[in-house]
C-alpha cells in the first residue's frame, strides 16, 4: 500500500510541482515508510519553496530525531519557532515548544 501512495503522490506533485501540501504529503509518506534521508529531503525541498509551511518543521524535526541526529532536530525546531512566532501561529508554537523543551 505504501508504494502506491508514494506513487500516486509523485504523479500528483507531477503535475502540480509547486504544491505544498503534495510535497508535504510526500516528505510525510516517505518518514512513513521509513526512508528518513527522503523524508529529509523533501522536507527541506518545501522550507525552500515555502519557508512558512509551519507543519513541516515539527515532522521533520521528529525525522532527524528518528534518525538519530538530535543537533538538526534542535536546529530545525528552533527555525519552526522562529516562523511560528512570526506568522502569529500558537498552536504550532505551543507544539515546537513543547517538543524542543523535551529535546533540551
């Protein structure tokens, strides 16, 4: 089932190369099947074309956590917190925090 996910995201961001949300749903499909370098890449391919694309720092962060390098998680947190602030979003200000504090 995964690989026809990630396939028919693929075809979709395709065809629609500049969307955000299909990029997002890539890079997420990818830390779901574990490919963490992927997922890696993908997400920092969408802090490229969309710096504000809030979402995507706490998933990323927890794929450089899952992959075992805490400094980039720390770093890409610490850059969500920065956006969050702001473009005014709480929640995922309240969601970074929370996971950065953990992080330490």
């Amino acid at each position: 089932m995964s690989a026809t996910r990630l396939d028919s995201i693929r075809e979709m961001l395709a065809q629609k190369p500049n969307d955000s949300f299909l990029t997002y749903a890539l890079a997420n499909e990818y830390r779901n099947t574990g490919d963490l370098p992927m997922a890696i890449q993908t997400y920092q391919q969408l802090f490229e074309n969309n710096p504000d694309y809030v979402a995507a720092y706490y998933q990323c962060g927890q794929a450089h956590e899952k992959a075992g390098d805490l400094d980039a998680a720390a770093a890409v947190y610490d850059a969500g917190i920065s956006v969050a602030r702001r473009i005014g979003d709480a929640h995922a200000l309240s969601e970074l925090q929370a996971v950065r504090d953990i992080l330490g």
